[in-house]
C-alpha cells in the first residue's frame, strides 16, 4: 500500500512505523534524557590527572599533579632500562612534538598579506587623523 492521504492508507514498513505507535508532536522517544551533570570520560579522566598528591624527592616532600607523577615514573623506569617504558616515551615525545610544531605560531606574512596589513594600517591612520581634526577646530 501506498501513501493515500484521501483514504487513510498508510505504507507501513522500514522507517515508517504505524500511525499509532509513532511519537506525538512535541514529544521525544527518551522523556528523561542524560541526566543533568553525568560526567564523560574525558571529563572524569583529566580531573583524576589533575589531583594532586605528596611525594618524597630527595628527602623533601612536594605536592604535584598524578599527571606529573605518572610521567615522573615513566622516565624514570625508560631510564633504567625498561624496553616497554622507552618505546611508549618515545612515542609520547614524538606526539607532543609534533603537536608544538602544529601549534607553533607563524611570524611570517606573505606578500599579500602584507599588503592588506599596510592598507589597514593606512586606513586606521586616515581615520584617525580625521577624528583628531575634528576634535581640534582652527
């Protein structure tokens, strides 16, 4: 059957469920939805990182992040000798370096960019020049 608006008919099937069971306007299938402050897991996970915790170095004691405790044991067991602790720092320090290089600033403008830089440099002055005028009637 197809769609008939005249007679009532109704092609029921894939995506098109029965007219009765279909939701009513305004009303969705999950009344509650996500509740109202339920964390994500990247949420839960950089708060944990984030906590702080007192360790011993060189008879001192010094608060620092889990974070920089876990990083702190990384290198350190890379450091004595431990294959799977180098191989994973040295792919933590490849990843960290090429998102600096990323991130890195250009300090360099093209050509054209120069241009429209100096055509708004000379606009600004043009206008500012103008307001002092004004300001300063002789």
């Amino acid at each position: 059957m197809k769609d008939d608006p005249k007679n009532g008919t109704y092609d029921v099937g894939y995506g098109k469920p029965p007219k009765h069971a279909q939701f009513k306007k305004g009303e969705s299938g999950n009344l509650n939805g996500r509740p109202k402050g339920t964390l994500n897991l990247a949420t839960v996970l950089e708060r944990t990182l984030r906590e702080e915790v007192v360790i011993n170095e060189n008879g001192r004691r010094k608060v620092i992040t889990k974070l920089e405790a876990a990083i702190t044991q990384l290198v350190n067991k890379a450091a004595s000798g431990d294959g799977h602790a180098m191989r994973y720092l040295c792919h933590l320090v490849m990843s960290a370096e090429e998102r600096s290089v990323a991130i890195a600033p250009t300090t360099e403008f093209s050509e054209a960019d120069q241009k429209v830089m100096a055509n708004i440099l000379k606009r600004f002055q043009s206008s500012h020049m103008e307001g002092n005028n004004e300001a300063d009637p002789e």
